[in-house]
C-alpha cells in the first residue's frame, strides 16, 4: 500500500467527513451509532464504486489522449483540489441538510463521491491500478465519515474549513505526478 493511494483517499474523504460532521450536528436522533453506520456505509460505498466507474471510462479513451494524459490528470486534481478549497471557504450561505431520509443520503453520497470519478478517470491515464485504490478510498471514507457523524454531534462548529485540507491534498498529488513525468521527459 503506497502513501499516495492514502492521501488520494483522505484527500477524497474530506467531503463526506464535512457532510458527515454536518449531519451528526444536526442530528436529533438518540441512536446516533445508527445514523453514523449508515452515513459511513453509503458515503464509503459511493466513494469506493466511482474511481472504478471513472477508471473504466478512461480505459475506452486512453489511445486518444495517451500523449496528454499527465496534463488532464494534472488539471483534473488541480481543479478538485482548488473547487474543495473554494467551497470550504465560500462566504455563501451553504445549505444545511438535517434530514437522514435514504433519499437526501443517497444524493449526499453521490455529490460527494463525484471527485472519485475524476480521481478514477485519471488513474486509468496514469495506466495504474484500480483496485487497491478503490478499496482504500471505501474503506478510509468509511470511517471519516463513520466518526464525523460522532464528532459532528459533539464539535460540529469547530470543523467548519475541513475541505481545505483535501484540496490541498489533491494539489499536491497533482504536482507530484507532473514533476514525476517531467523528470522521465529530462
């Protein structure tokens, strides 16, 4: 297991464990253990399904953009990266979703899994493997998410500016990938 797949997937957690902190703070549930298993299990299962997803659509186009693909996954992390910092520090007023109906999860789930996509998209550019990321990326969204419904119940306010550190994360991955390439073009 390398630490970039681990940092992909906390950098891709970041959104569910806001949202998950968001719910546990506007929870009135008594069983909160249940409402923290459900929002681990569907945040972890959507995260986890859509790099996949992404990744076997980037298969069905790698020959025609074989001699860029570092440059869209480049521009891919850099604009997830830069879109979750903005959000996270957006002065617009941000919608408060205080129902644990299984619709609004499932919508929640699937906005904050669409980065997974990306993330997907590019590894399939990257020629790299899916499988172990996919998997990490479930099981690490699990329990961020898992424990942000708890943490939100008792600290919600504090962790209002969570996003910017996955964005800065992606960021990072992205550059790092771009000097990699670089080098091997030196």
């Amino acid at each position: 297991m390398d630490i970039v797949t681990i940092l992909i997937a906390l950098g891709l957690a970041m959104d569910s464990f806001s949202v998950s902190i968001t719910r546990g703070f506007n929870s009135t549930k008594t069983k909160m253990s249940i409402e923290a298993l459900k929002t681990g299990f569907f945040f972890g299962l959507f995260q986890g399904l859509m790099p996949i997803i992404g990744w076997l659509a980037g298969l069905s186009i790698i020959e025609l953009i074989s001699g860029f693909d570092h440059w869209i996954t480049f521009g891919l992390l850099v604009f997830i990266g830069i879109r979750m910092i903005y959000e996270s520090i957006s002065k617009e007023s941000k919608q408060v979703v205080n129902s644990s109906s299984f619709k609004v999860l499932i919508m929640l789930s699937i906005a904050t899994s669409i980065d997974a996509l990306a993330v997907g998209l590019s590894l399939s550019f990257l020629d790299a493997s899916i499988v172990t990321p996919a998997i990490m990326i479930g099981i690490i969204t699990f329990f961020l998410s898992f424990f942000g419904v708890y943490v939100g119940k008792k600290f919600g306010s504090y962790f209002e500016k969570i996003g910017v550190l996955g964005g800065i994360i992606l960021i990072v991955i992205a550059v790092r990938i771009m000097v990699e390439h670089l080098e091997i073009l030196l």
